[in-house]
C-alpha cells in the first residue's frame, strides 16, 4: 500500500513539476509579447512580434496582436500622410493670398491719390479696413503653417524669462491702455532662466496677451513664479467652460472674438510643447487663467 501511495506521490511531484515549468514559459512568453509591444509602438518599424514559445494559445495571442499592430501601423501613416498635406497646403494657401492681398493694397495706394468724392473715400477706407484684417489673418495663417513645418529649427539657449516677459509687456502697452487694461504683474526678484527659444517664447508672450486684450473685462494678472510657472488671468464674462476647452484647438474662434482665425492660442500651444513645456486653461468664477510651465529651470 505504501508503494502505491509513493508512486502517486511521484506523478504528482512531477505533474506539478511540468506545470512549472509551462508556468514558466507561458509567463516568458507574455514577458515577451510585452516587451515586443512596446518597442513597435515607439519605433516606426514593420518588423512584427516573434515570441520563442511554442504553446498554441500565446502565439494565437501575438499573431492578434500582429494583425492590430498592421492596421494601427496603416493608420498611423495615413495620419502623418494627411497631416503633413494639410500643412503644406495651409502653406501654399496663405502663400496664394498673400500676392493678391499685395496687389490690391497697391491698387488702394493708387486709389487714394486719386480725386475722389466723400463717398468714394468712405468706400476706400472701408476697403482698406477689410483688406488689413484679412492681411492679418493670412499672414497667421502662413505663420502657422511655418511653425508646424519648423520644429527642429529651434535655437536653445539660456533665456531669462523675466526679461522676455517684461519686453512683450511693454510692446503691448499701447493696445493695453486702449482697452483700459492695467496689469497687475508679479515677478521674482531672482532671474527665472530656462533653456529655451527666446522668439517663440516672445511669440508664445504675444499671442497670449493679444487673448487677454480679446476676452478681459478690464483686468489682468500675470504671474512669474521661481519654478518657471507663467499665469495669465483675467475676468472674462463673456465666456463659458465649454469655450474654454476649446481655445487651444486650430482654427476655433469664439463668436465674440472678431479678426482672429482660432490659431493664436493654437500657436502658443504648440510652440510651448516644442520647448518642451506645457500649456493648460481653466475657468472658475468667469475668470479665465492660462498656465504655462516649463521644465529644466533654474535660477
């Protein structure tokens, strides 16, 4: 009784010994399979999943994931595809204009030095009125499209925000006293410095105060933290939250904001990610605020 009793001890022992070790394999196997998945989402590469297991089930498991890694794949390169013959003919768009656009602004300086009635040049005025916003826009529009197209153009260097800051300030002074804004500004005694590309950064400046004079109600903080945190807050009433998500989107203009294509902010964002550094706005209480921070400074 006691050898049947060691034998069955014995085909358990070993039973449960090659359960381990499928245990194992299958363990390796999806080690793998995670593993392979990972390097073909962050590389671009046809190369597919190969695992050395050869349990039926797992290489079911990674032939799936070979199929939906062709189609993610496919899909990827009609995204970069369209993206990129979107921004080439944003491009060539802005570019068509901008030769009528000059055209029709020598003609108006023809125009003007003609003799003319009161009407005529009520006409001409409304004309050239018309003729600047769209020239604003289209030349927006073109900036845009270069920005997209000339990320790796950067030049990094030590910028010292607070300098950057106080000049785009300073040039907007004019178009802040016209709507009765008075900033309220708070900076850090300390140099806030950063590597950054000093000219986007001033165009990021730019276009977030040109928001500000767009949607404020009169006032405007903007705030300089030692940690490179950047906020611009104003009172803006005339605005919701739904509004709000979407001002960082391309070509999306709030129906209160007047000779604006929607990229202003779109700009900023991008600009902002390629200096690797990050650009978010909330709502609370009608008040709008934009933050941006960005890594890597010191002081």
């Amino acid at each position: 009784m006691e050898d049947w009793l060691w034998v069955i001890i014995g085909i358990l022992v070993f039973m449960m010994g090659i359960l381990v070790v499928k245990l194992y394999l299958l363990q390796k196997a999806a080690r793998e399979i995670k593993e392979a998945f990972v390097d073909r989402l962050i590389t671009d590469t046809n190369i597919l999943i190969d695992i050395s297991s050869h349990d039926r089930y797992m290489r079911e498991l990674a032939n799936t994931i070979n199929i939906q890694l062709r189609k993610l794949r496919a899909d990827r390169h009609r995204f970069q595809q369209g993206d990129m013959e979107l921004k080439n003919a944003v491009s060539n768009i802005s570019h068509d204009l901008r030769t009528p656009l000059t055209a029709i602004c020598g003609y108006l300086d023809l125009l003007e030095q003609e003799e003319k009635s009161i009407t005529v040049e009520r006409y001409i005025e409304v004309i050239r009125n018309r003729t600047e916003i769209l020239k604003q826009l289209t030349e927006e529009l073109f900036r845009y499209s270069v920005i997209l197209t000339t990320e790796n153009d950067m030049i990094r260097e030590a910028v010292e925000i607070n300098r950057v800051l106080e000049e785009s300030i300073a040039a907007f002074y004019v178009a802040l006293n016209e709507r009765r804004i008075i900033p309220n500004i708070e900076m850090p005694e300390n140099k806030v410095i950063c590597y950054l590309d000093s000219s986007a950064l001033a165009r990021v400046f730019s276009n977030l105060l040109n928001n500000a004079i767009k949607y404020s109600d009169g006032d405007l903080d903007i705030i300089l933290s030692e940690t490179g945190e950047i906020i611009f807050a104003n009172t803006a009433s005339g605005l919701n939250e739904v509004q709000v998500g979407k001002l960082f989107d391309r070509f999306y203009t709030v129906e209160a904001a007047r000779k604006s294509t929607g990229l202003g902010l779109a700009i900023a964002k991008t600009l902002v990610e390629q200096m690797n550094g990050t650009i978010s706005a909330k709502y609370e209480k009608h008040r709008l605020s934009i933050c941006i921070l960005f890594s890597d400074v010191y002081n």
